[in-house]
C-alpha cells in the first residue's frame, strides 16, 4: 500500500496558466523594464529550460540578464516594479484551492504529500506564502535543484526528504516532462490526470501515449488509492 503521494504542480494541483497569458505578463514585465515587449516575451519562451533549472539567478539577475540580451539596462526601481507585477501573476496562478479537498483528505488518511515541479525561480519566492505550503511536506523546484523531471533525482530529492522509498509512492500528474516515465522507473505507481477545464496551455514533452492508468479528475484519486 502507497505511504505517500507526489504530484506534479503546475496543470495538475493549480492552474498552469495559458500560452497566452504568459506571453502578456511577459510583454509587460519588458515594457516595465524599458525593453521592446514582444522580443522579450520571446526570450523569456526561449529560456525555458535556463530559467527552470535556476541557470540565470534570482528574479532581478534574470531580468536583467535578459534586459542586458535586448540591449536594455533597466534601473533597480524598474526591476523591483517588473518583480511585484511577475510575482502578482505567480500568486493568481497559486491562488486557486480546487485541489484542497483532495490534499485534505489524502493528509487525514495518512498519506505523506509532495511536490514536484519544473518551474522557474518566481515559484519557490512565494511558495511559504501559499496555502498549498500548508498541506505539502517537501517540494522540489527545478530551479532549485538544477535538475527537471524526469531526472530521477528530482523526484528521489522528495523521497529523501519525506522519509519514504520511491516504491511506496504514487505520482499524479498531467503527462507533461515525461513526468510519469519518470515516475514509474524508480518504481512509483503514476497516475496521468488526462481531463482539465485549462485550454490553450503548454506541456513541453507530454506523455500523449500513455499507456499506465489515468484519472479524469484529483477526486477521483481518493477512490483509485482506496480501492
């Protein structure tokens, strides 16, 4: 029997925010720092993997970093405005509690919980902030770690931390990564969660040829793990 539940984060436990929602924070965060809006968005798209595995620094180095790219130098007070707004975006994208009641009655029945997630710096800023840091025992940001899924220590960095073998895990996630792949070489159940009201978002590598087991919703979890 399963001692513990990881899940991916960002399209599976919270909203992973549209391709075209991210491209307009993007536009404004540049047109904060003084940059042309579209080549930045562009750039911000292109640096995906840089910025997820940390490669460029905290917040202000990567904005001006990438400010720098574009032949922009923005002032100290320009990146603090660009900061707030992207950290604004992160909170709204974290905000949503869908997922609660599920994580509620997974920690009630004495399921360890953990998360983990490709994501770049702005996630792990706010983390202790939201509601999900009460409920979440270990998280692994790749931007922290320097590693994405599904490298296998992004995963065991969780296992580790909570105290249990990666075989007494279940992993739930959306496909994206190659996240459930994986999962399921170090052992763990991974279950894909295939039906989300999200559309037009991106899930870079998404397992569409999944062949291990699927649920259409989180709730429908509580049932598969006691049945």
């Amino acid at each position: 029997m399963a001692r513990a539940v990881l899940f991916d984060l960002y399209g599976t436990l919270v909203p992973a925010g549209t391709i075209d929602s991210r491209n307009e924070i993007s536009r404004e965060v540049g047109t904060i720092l003084g940059v042309d809006a579209e080549p930045f968005a562009a750039l911000v798209r292109s640096t995906f993997d840089a910025r997820t595995r940390g490669q460029l620094g905290n917040l202000a180095e990567t904005y001006l970093e990438l400010a720098k790219r574009l032949g922009g130098f923005p002032s100290h007070h320009q990146v603090d405005l660009a900061i707030a707004r992207r950290l604004e975006f992160a909170r709204e994208l974290l905000e949503p509690r869908q997922a609660e009641p599920v994580l509620q009655s997974l920690r009630t029945a004495g399921y360890r919980l953990g998360v983990v997630t490709d994501c770049s710096i702005e996630t792990p800023t706010i983390w202790t902030s939201t509601w999900l840091y009460d409920y979440v025992e270990a998280v692994a940001f790749s931007c922290d770690v320097g590693l994405r899924k599904p490298d296998p220590r992004v995963y065991l960095a969780v296992t580790e931390a909570i105290g249990v073998s990666s075989e007494d895990c279940v992993f739930v996630g959306d496909g994206g990564s190659g996240e459930l792949s994986g999962a399921r070489s170090l052992g763990m159940e991974a279950i894909r969660v295939v039906e989300s009201s999200e559309t037009g978002i991106d899930r870079p590598d998404e397992e569409l040829d999944w062949d291990g087991d699927s649920i259409r919703s989180l709730r429908e979890l509580l049932e598969r793990l006691s049945g």
